[in-house]
C-alpha cells in the first residue's frame, strides 16, 4: 500500500511539473521575469565562441542580444552542445535556441522554428580567372574538398567523371592547397569562402552553388506568441539592416538572398540539409 501510494505521489509530481513548464516559454513569463535564456553554442565560430573575455560571441550572440533588445529584456546566454540543444530547450533550461540550428523537417517534429535569421551555402569557390560557372565546366579540371564533407557530396555528385576531386583532412589542408596553388578549385562553406576572401582579397571568387541550408531561432511547440514576436523581430531585423550588420561583422557578406527570402516552412522539407 506504502508503495502503490509513493507511485501515486511521484506521478502526480511528473504531472504538476509537466504542466507548469507547459507555460514556461510563454511570451509573457519572458517579459515579466525580464530576461530571456537563450541557448547557443560556443564552439562553432564565428557564429558562437567563447571570446577572450570568457564570455559568448559571436553571429549568434549578436543576434540574440539583438532579439533581447527587441523584447525589452535582459539576456542571460547559456552555452549548450550540438546533442544538448533541443533537450535543453524542451526542459525548459533555456527560453529559446540561437544555436545554429538548421531547419530540417526531423527537427521541426521537435520544435517550432522562426524564419531563417542566417544560412550557410555551400559552393565551388577558385581562382578569378578560372572559367567555370556550372558542374559540366568542372570537366577535366581539378577541384579539391575535405573528405567525407558536405563538400565532398556536393561536388562528387555533380562533377563529371573525368574530374579530379582531391580530398584533404580538414578545411585548413584544402584552403592551403588552394591558396597554394595545388588546386585551382575547392568546396567551401560561405563562411570558409568569407575567410579566404578576407585573407587574399581579390584572388578568388564563387562559382556556383552546390546547396544552402539556413537556420532558425527555436522555441518549444505552443508558446505560439513568443515566436510571433520572434518573427516580427527577424523581419525588422532584415529590413533594418540589423541582420546585414551581423552578417557583415562575423562572414564578411550581406544576408544571403536564400535567408532574406526563406520561411520556415519551405526549409523544413525533404531537401533541407542538417547541421
């Protein structure tokens, strides 16, 4: 009897907690406690990193402290882990994600996403006097990518076969060959192409894209509210130029027309890549 009345007490606890953190990311407990959690990661520059200050920077916390403003609340920023992240915000640990979070429909299952606040694409980026614009042009040319990569699909996919594809280990080797010269082509991210740009301006250029996948803020299902005003932000945001400020100051580039034109919905297909 003992034991069937602890069961009984335990699930009538679960039951009380479940259904006050049913309201834990509501838009007006976020106002009224005047702060927003917000979870990021700090190992992935330079959307999220950990500054010498030992405090998180980055695209990321730009664009929440952005958010934080637009809300009229402090920011207390939580650093999580690409495996933590959703779990934490479906705990209730944080109020919202500006974690890199790529739109997929396997994600949007979980949670309830924004309209994409930033996007990576993923493209063949080379040497200025290469003459190369589409995938057939790769034909009997070389083209480097790291191996086992977003890259290394994307170009192995569209190149003809008489293309040599060399693989390196990691982003620096294949940037190294290119800025080398042992390959006059590679896969890049926008934001390695950013880097390079940054370090050899003038040089290179992109060639064309190979895919794109953007990102947006998350929030647990049903705090319908909170995302609104989200959204409200992410679009003031981008026609302010906040966004492009933000975009400017971590990739070097304005917000991709992808981002700037995407929706939450037309990402979360079967086509979207994950990050």
């Amino acid at each position: 009897m003992k034991f069937l009345k602890t069961v009984a007490t335990a699930a009538l606890t679960v039951g009380a907690l479940m259904a006050g953190h049913a309201q834990a990311t509501t838009l007006d407990q976020v106002e009224k406690a005047g702060v927003l959690k917000v979870g990021m990661l700090v190992d992935f520059p330079p959307f999220g990193l950990m500054g010498t200050s030992g405090k998180p920077e980055g695209y990321d916390a730009d664009t929440a402290k952005a958010l934080a403003d637009y809300l009229g609340t402090k920011i207390e920023i939580v650093p999580v882990t690409g495996p933590n992240r959703i779990p934490y915000l479906l705990s209730g640990q944080v109020d919202v994600l500006v974690a890199s979070l790529g739109i997929t429909p396997e994600r949007a299952k979980r949670v309830d996403f924004s309209r994409p606040y930033a996007g990576i694409e993923i493209m063949v980026y080379g040497k200025k006097e290469e003459k190369v614009s589409k995938p057939a042009d790769l034909s009997g040319g070389s083209v480097g990518v790291v191996r086992a990569s977003t890259q290394d699909a994307g170009v192995t996919k569209v190149a003809p076969d008489d293309t040599t594809i060399r693989r390196f280990d990691d982003d620096a080797a294949a940037v190294q060959a290119l800025l080398s010269g042992q390959v006059p082509l590679i896969g890049v991210s926008n934001v390695v192409a950013a880097q390079i740009a940054k370090a050899a301006p003038g040089r290179f250029d992109e060639k064309f894209p190979l895919s794109s996948q953007v990102q947006g803020i998350a929030v647990e299902p049903g705090a319908d509210k909170l995302l609104a005003k989200i959204n409200a932000f992410v679009g003031s945001a981008m026609k302010d130029g906040t966004m492009d400020k933000i975009s400017q100051q971590w990739l070097a580039t304005d917000i991709p027309d992808f981002v700037r034109n995407g929706s939450a919905e037309e990402a979360a297909t079967p086509k979207s890549a994950s990050n």
